[in-house]
C-alpha cells in the first residue's frame, strides 16, 4: 500500500482568508486526505475497539463569517454523530497534524472517564509514552508533552476536567508541518501507532473494565 502523506498545500488551505475560499481549499486539499485516511483506519479500529466505527468528516456547515482554523475527521460509535462519544479524531491546524482520542465538552462521558483515569493515574502515566501529548480545549492548538507534566501537574488537570464542563480531555500525538513534509511521514503508519496505543484508553472510557 502507498503511503499517505501531508502536502504543503494541505497546511495551506488552513491561511486561506476568507471563509468561501478556506471551505473551497478544504475540499479539494484536506478533505480527500481524510477520506484516505478513514478508509484505512476505521476498519483497523472496529477490530481494535470490537466496535464499528463510523467516519464523520467535519463540515464546519454553521460558520458564516470566521472562517475555521482548524479541520477534522472524527471516528465514532455512532452513525448519528462524534461529539457525545469518545472519538478518535485526525486533523490539522496550519502548524500541525493532531491525532487525539477525545473527549469534548458535549460529551457527558467526559467526566466518568476523568475520574478513571484519576483511578488508574499510575497505570496511565507509564502506559503513555513520552513523546504523547495532552490538550485540555480541542479549539485551541497548544499542547502539553506528556514527558513535562508531573504526576501532580497530571492529577490537578485531570481533576479539573472531571469538575468543569469546559475542559475536555484529549490524548494523542502531534505532527509539525515541518517534520511531516521534510520527512514524508505516512499518515496510515502515524495514525495505526497513535490509535492503537489509545486503545486501552478507549476502552476505559467506554466503562470497559481491566483494559491494561
């Protein structure tokens, strides 16, 4: 199988000002990449999760002025939507490809699967390796190494996403635009790591019991 790999002009669509012209950049550079991208994975993640897994591309259909920094592909549980369920989720800013497990706001798994993960803090830190990541608000970019967060540091934002509505929990791998380009870093390679490390993960936010 060829590899699936990142353009310059992918990264691009994403600085296209106006909000006609960054859908219409979308489309044609993005969306055939997350098309790609599901085809394969999905199917490898109903095998991993023992759950068919259904492809929700993102639409950004209620923006009518700002155009969205941001686009996705998210796979879910559910044929109706993502955003109530843990997802899987790949994606890119302008600087970065992401590729999260997520749990969002909406989701009223959310805190049920802070709390476990509070539960098996220990488990959890040695099971994810350094170069993972952890964001706390999927509509921002930045991120957090899970290589500099301490025990504590962990513990407190895990506490707070359990507590507050707004925080969400998202667990994964970043891609600089850099790295992906210089190094034509395959995606389906990329995302079949990623995925599979979260597994586990997955499972404990779906009430799954003695996933480690």
């Amino acid at each position: 199988m060829a590899p699936l790999t990142l353009s310059p002009q992918a990264f691009d669509a994403l600085t296209v000002p106006t909000l006609e012209g960054r859908m219409e950049a979308i489309k044609q550079q993005i969306r055939p990449i997350f098309r790609t991208f599901s085809e394969h994975i999905a199917p490898l993640l109903s095998i991993w999760t023992q759950e068919e897994m259904f492809v929700h591309i993102a639409k950004h259909a209620r923006r009518t002025v700002h155009p969205p920094q941001d686009t996705w592909v998210a796979m879910a549980h559910d044929a109706r939507g993502y955003k109530k369920h843990p997802h899987f989720q790949f994606g890119l800013w302008s600087t970065h490809a992401f590729f999260w497990l997520a749990l969002i706001y909406e989701s009223p798994a959310k805190q049920p699967f802070a709390m476990r993960l509070l539960d098996h803090l220990t488990v959890i830190e040695k099971h994810i390796p350094e170069t993972f990541v952890w964001s706390w608000n999927h509509m921002d970019p930045s991120y957090v190494p899970h290589r500099d967060l301490t025990s504590k540091d962990l513990e407190e934002a895990l506490k707070r996403a359990a507590r507050v509505k707004s925080a969400e929990v998202l667990i994964g791998r970043i891609l600089p635009k850099e790295e992906a380009l210089k190094n034509h870093v395959d995606l389906f390679n990329f995302g079949e790591e990623t995925f599979q490390t979260l597994v586990p993960l997955y499972r404990l936010a779906r009430g799954h019991q003695d996933v480690f």
